[in-house]
C-alpha cells in the first residue's frame, strides 16, 4: 500500500532530483524512494569506523584532537558522515 506524504526540499535539490528523474525516463516518487531504500539499507551494512588518529610518541590523541567536550565529539562524527556521503555517489 502506497501513501502520500508532503515534503519539504531545498529548491536546488528538488530542481536537480526532477531532472535527473526526467533525465532516465521515471518518476520523481521512483528517484525518492530508490534513495530512501539505498539509504536506510546503508544501515544494515557493515561500515568501517574511521578512529582518531593516535599519536606514535604519547599513544594519546594527535594534537588538536578535542575529546573532553561532546560537542567536539558530535563534529568529528559529522564529518565522517560528510566524508561516507561524498563516496556514496
């Protein structure tokens, strides 16, 4: 059973996402949900984390490694993330 729902994309995405649809000859609704299903079967993949790299000399944390506030830690997650969504493509 299919259900409809509204969404809210940026103007450029939404732009970008209808040509690429028109461009091969399908849907918008098609385009969405293949990328709804690439994304959340990511999750059942095995990914490789990515640790901080540690410093040869103390065995501690390269300088300029923040891991005492969580906000810090949130960013270095974050731009992991970034990092797994450029090879995605």
């Amino acid at each position: 059973m299919t259900e409809r729902t509204t969404v809210r994309l940026p103007q450029p995405l939404l732009s970008r996402a209808k040509r690429k649809a028109a461009a091969e000859g399908r849907t918008l609704t098609a385009l969405i949900e293949e990328g709804l299903r690439l994304v959340l079967a990511e999750g059942r993949q095995k990914t490789k984390r990515v640790l901080p790299r540690v410093s040869k000399a103390t065995g501690g944390p390269m300088p300029g490694m923040d891991f005492t506030s969580f906000s810090a830690l949130e960013e270095l997650d974050d731009l992991e993330y970034i990092a797994r969504m450029k090879n995605f493509k």
